[in-house]
C-alpha cells in the first residue's frame, strides 16, 4: 500500500509540472543603430619611374593606384594634393598624375577639380593612377622623390 501511495504522488508530482499556462503577456523591444557615412584610403601602390634618362626625348611613363571604400550610397571626391616635383634634396624633377591612361587629363590636385562618384556599396574601389615625367628635363643624376596626399572627401 505505501508503495501505492507513493507512486500515486509521483505521478500527481509529475503531472502537475507539465500544467499548460492559461495567458501570456507581451511587450516591445527596440533595437536601434546609427549607420554613419564614413570612408577610407586602404591601400597604395606607387607610382615607381625607375630609371630617367634627361638626355631621352621621349617622356617616361609609369602607374600606380589606391584603393578606398566608403559607406553605400555615401557621395565622396578624390584629389591628390602636393606639388608635382620630386627633389632630390637641391634639384626638382617635374612630373604630372592623370586619371586616364592617355595622359590627357590631370588628376585634380584641389577639391576644386575633385573626381566625384557615389559609393554603389561598401566593397574597396580602385583608383588607377598614371604618372609622367615629360622628356628632357635638364636635372643632375640623383635619387628623386616625393610624398603625396591621397584624399578621399565624403
């Protein structure tokens, strides 16, 4: 008989801890974000003349790039700001950066002359870059350099 009794609880013990509720309450939760428009310069390849020859009649060419991205949707301008003369410490060694391969059209120096574009999405866009030193630049041998800014306003 106790053996009985105590079955019977447990059954009552474990038919009372599947008892369905009868209501339910809800409430909201919101989940927000601020999505801002940002970009950024994330890579460069130099535009690297090599050898120049200032007795050569024929200019030298070369080509280089940077990459950025931007939000999507986010409208930016791309200029390049700094002189277009390498140094050598003393001598300057003149050269010019276009947007097309033909070297018809100077890349913009200033916002003024920005290239402008808005961002399709978020993925790295490439800017291709190509440089020129004109012939028969009358320098002394040296090594020659120069440091830009990339600039990609937003």
């Amino acid at each position: 008989m106790k053996k009985l009794i105590v079955v019977t609880m447990l059954v009552a013990l474990v038919a009372m801890s599947g008892v369905a509720m009868a209501a339910s309450a809800t409430g909201s939760l919101n989940v927000t974000a601020a999505v801002t428009a940002s970009c950024r310069v994330t890579g460069t390849t130099a535009i690297n003349f090599g050898n120049y020859d200032p007795t050569d009649t024929s200019p030298k060419d070369a080509a280089g790039d940077y990459t950025f991205r931007c939000t999507k949707g986010t409208a930016y301008n791309l200029y390049i700001t700094g002189t277009r003369q390498m140094t050598d410490g003393t001598n300057n060694l003149g050269f010019e950066i276009y947007s097309d391969a033909t070297r018809t059209t100077a890349y913009p120096s200033a916002l003024g002359g920005a290239i402008g574009g808005t961002s399709a999405n978020n993925s790295p866009i490439t800017q291709n870059l190509y440089g020129r030193i004109s012939a028969e630049q009358d320098v002394p041998a040296g090594s020659y350099s120069k440091s830009l800014t990339v600039t990609v306003e937003y």
